[in-house]
C-alpha cells in the first residue's frame, strides 16, 4: 500500500474502533467490558443472520453452479446473464411478511439478482412475471417454502460436498 492508502486503512479502523467501542463507554452507561461484550454478541448475531441469509439463497442442492467452458483458449459459461442469474439463486419464505421485512427483501433474490437498482418493495409484484417468464424459457425457477427448508437444503448440500472427492487442477 501506498502511504495514503495505508493512512486511509489505518485510520478507518481507528474511526470505527473509536464509533463502535470508545463513544459507547464514554457516553453510554455500559462498562468497557460490557460493551465489548455487546459489540462481540452483536457482530456474531448479525454475521450468522447475514451468513445464513446468503447461504440459503445460493449454496443449497437446487442451485446450479456452472462449469466454464473453454472455447479458442477463452474460459467461458454457456447460459445467458439473465438465465446465469436464475439458476444460481434461490428464493425462500416469499409469502412471509416477517422474512420480507427481516431479511430486506432478500428473501426474493432471484428477482434482487435480476433487477438491483428496483427497489425491494417491488419485489413481490414482479415475482409472477418473473416466474412466468422462467417458464416459458424452460428456466428452473427455485423457492423454497419457508427458511428452514431453504436451510435444509444448504445443510445437505454441504453434506453432499463433503463426500465429493475434488482434485486441484493446475492446467489454469
């Protein structure tokens, strides 16, 4: 890094340590360690909600992850942005207004995937246009019915995984 790029990291992470941990002990009416205690409770309870989100919407056995195709020395995939963007993502619990509001909108990813700069709240009303769409291209279109089926699936994808023997490839 260069030493404007190594003041700017520097001092980000000082400018974040300083908001999430100096100014709540200072003003607040939390202990130093109570307040690291409530920064570590919050960072974990937000990764895993975040982690687990994302996971379900692209690591689960219906997703299709594809293969590069290599044609006159250019790697390649053989589907369409759009159809690319289907396949490999899946929605869960679109009928849930709890996961609508809880997960931003995220629980529709395929429609996040399609159109990122709609905002969310349209989600839900291009959905069955999507979905018909999908199927006049004979394009799976995948949801699942609630979070913990979604979950399911990612659990036994993983398990799934576990078993498969993969073999580095160093051809490039």
């Amino acid at each position: 890094m260069t030493s404007l790029e190594s003041c700017i990291f520097w001092g980000g992470k000082l400018f974040y340590a300083l908001c999430m941990l100096v100014l709540p002990h200072c003003f607040g009416c939390h202990s130093g360690f109570q307040v690291a205690i409530l920064y570590l409770i919050s960072q974990m309870v937000a990764g895993w909600t975040l982690a687990f989100m994302f996971q379900v919407a692209h690591v689960v056995e219906k997703a299709d992850f594809p293969v590069l195709e290599k044609k006159d020395g250019i790697s390649k995939v053989s589907e369409g942005w759009a159809e690319l963007q289907v396949r490999t993502t899946n929605n869960f619990s679109t009928d849930s207004l709890f996961w609508l509001h809880v997960s931003g909108s995220l629980n529709f990813q395929i429609e996040h995937h399609l159109f990122p700069g709609l905002c969310h709240l349209y989600y839900p009303n291009i959905q069955p246009i999507v979905k018909e769409t999908c199927k006049e291209f004979n394009v799976p279109y995948n949801s699942f019915p609630t979070f913990w089926s979604a979950l399911r699936s990612h659990f036994g994808y993983l398990k799934i995984i576990g078993r498969t023997e993969f073999k580095l490839r160093l051809d490039g």
